[in-house]
C-alpha cells in the first residue's frame, strides 16, 4: 500500500501558494477517515478537509488553486515531537555536537531553538517519517531554560522557529531515597544517612521555592517602578515573567511519583500554571493530574516496568488510564522512539 510522506502539510508546503489535494485516503485523527478526501491550502495553512464523495458540502476552490492528484496515496497529519533533543544533539560521543544544556543550575533565560542545527542529518530523518514541528528542550540543570516550537521547513535556525517562547523547564529534585547500609555501600564515603538524604532533598526543593519566590518579587517591583525612573532589568528575572504572570506555562520534567505529588502540591500551592513532562509514574496518581487539570507529556511508552509487580505492558497502558480519568496526553519523542 502507497503511503505519502507529506506529513503535515502545513510544514512542506508553507508558502504562499494555494494548493488543492485531491484523491488520497485523508486521515483526519481527529475525526473520521475518508476514502476520498481533498485537502485545501492556502498560505502554508489547512483551510478545509472535504470529502470528495459528496461535493455538495465542499466550499468554493479558489481559481488560482493548483491540483495535485494523490490517487492511491494516503494522507495523514504531520507528528509534533515534544520535549526531544532533536537539533541540539547529533552525535553523542562527540561533545563538540551536543547542545542541549547549559552551565549552571538556573538558567531560565536560556533560549533552546537558538541552539537549533538547521544542517543536522536528523532533521530529515524526522521530516521523512512525519515530524512536522519539534520542540527542542533544554536540560541538565534544575531550571534548564525555554524552548520554543521548530518547524521541519526552512534553510535558517531563523525561518524555522515557528513559535518562541512556549515553555519553561524545571526538573524537579529527585525524592527517592537510598536505604542500602553502609556496610554494603559501593563507596562508604559518598554514603549518606536517610535523614541527611532528606534534608538534602529539602534544600533542593527550598531553592526552587526560593528562586522563583525572588523571580515574583522581582515581577512585582518592577510593576510597580516608576515609568520616569530607570529599572535595572536582570535577564534571568526577565525570562521568568511570563511565568510567573502566569502567562506561559511551566514545564516540571518528573518521573518518580512522589516527585509528580510534590510538584503538583507545590504548583497548586503557588497557583502555577504546570505541564507535567516525563511522566514515568504519572498512571498511578492519575485522579491527582485530573482534579487539577495538569495536562501530561508522556515519555515512556516503551520503557520497561520498574516494579516486579508491574505488568509487563504496564507503561504501554499508562496514557490510556490517564485519558479514563479525564488528563489530556500526548506523547514525548524519548531517544527511545
């Protein structure tokens, strides 16, 4: 069976031409799938989906549309990669390659799509197999930085950002702890206690807290600084306004689900606006994510149980116990994928 790799049409064909798609088997996803479906562009963007077989319902096609006949060919929507390396990474044994983190442990004015390689040998990879857009995300460190939204379509780091600016990504301290002994520690002096364990973990949280704390103060005085007198501005206080406004949502990377409970605590408490990223333990607390309706990215579709009580498929069916109890998902592009 023929299948056609323009997936997402918006991203291949995004130019100011009006483009009329005839003949292909349209899957819609969102809706049912039509034997014979003809898919209007104009300027880069979807304007209709009709069904060929009834005419009547279909709107006037521009004069100017230029027909493309997809007969025996199917057509489906293009993929959006989430929280993925892609165009920050090339080759991992090589350090000169790898892009995706930046010094230091807080740094929210990091920008992750300026970093893009718009030459990287992945990207056409992707491209060809139905990634569309793709959002390189920003890691190692507790606030990585923002990413923002690629597209698949373009020669410069420049005409390819299709949006800046749509998320913040803050990786949650670990909250396991580790009971070995001792006398059985690899290394007895990196050994730790349980209680120095947790107070370690406690100060890791106390300086998110505190950190996005003296981001709102400094929010806050500068709203109410005089317009006649100069504000000294702060880079990283300026990346973190639209977040702590509330204007841009928080991306919190945790896996572990007393890291997913704590982070959520924490984001109600503080009424942040939270994705949850990462999402390993997510189905077990999936009552929590839907009263407070905090949408998840799921990464671990094919990642092995990590209990012996687990099912073997049991993150395989995570997303769906999450769907049931009414949490919107969508999947993560891991390095597994």
């Amino acid at each position: 069976m023929a299948t056609l790799a323009i997936l997402l049409l918006i991203c291949s064909l995004a130019s100011a031409e009006t483009l009329l798609l005839t003949g292909a088997t349209v899957h819609t996803v969102s809706g049912a799938t039509m034997a014979q479906g003809d898919v209007l562009i104009q300027d880069g963007k979807i304007k209709g989906i009709y069904d060929a077989s009834q005419p009547t319902t279909r709107a006037p096609i521009p004069a100017d549309a230029k027909k493309i006949d997809l007969k025996g060919q199917h057509l489906y929507p293009g993929m959006i990669a989430l929280d993925t390396d892609m165009g920050l990474n090339e080759i991992g044994a090589i350090r000169a390659t790898r892009d995706g983190g930046e010094v230091g442990e807080y740094t929210p004015e990091v920008q992750s799509w300026l970093a893009v390689n718009p030459d990287s040998e992945l990207l056409p990879v992707a491209r060809a197999n139905g990634v569309a857009y793709f959002e390189p995300t920003p890691r190692g460190a507790v606030v990585a930085g923002q990413s923002g939204l690629v597209a698949l379509d373009g020669w410069t780091t420049e005409q390819m950002v299709y949006k800046r600016q749509i998320g913040l990504h803050v990786y949650w301290p670990a909250m396991q702890l580790d009971t070995t002994p001792k006398e059985r520690a690899k290394d007895k002096e990196k050994w730790k206690s349980l209680d120095e364990q947790a107070k370690e973990r406690r100060e890791k949280i106390k300086a998110l807290e505190d950190f996005f704390e003296e981001a709102a103060a400094y929010a806050k005085a500068k709203g109410s600084a005089e317009k006649t007198k100069p504000f000294q501005l702060v880079p990283a206080w300026e990346a973190m306004l639209p977040y702590v406004n509330g204007d841009l949502p928080i991306v919190i990377h945790a896996d572990e689900k007393r890291q997913i409970q704590s982070a959520v605590k924490w984001a109600v408490t503080n009424h942040r606006k939270i994705i949850l990223a990462g999402a390993l333990d997510a189905w077990r607390a999936p009552e929590l994510l839907a009263t407070n309706q905090i949408p998840v990215i799921y990464r671990h579709v094919f990642t092995q149980p990590t209990r012996d009580s687990d099912a073997y498929d049991a993150q395989f069916h995570g997303p769906e116990v999450l769907r049931k109890a009414g949490v919107k998902v969508v999947f993560g592009l891991s390095s597994r994928s």
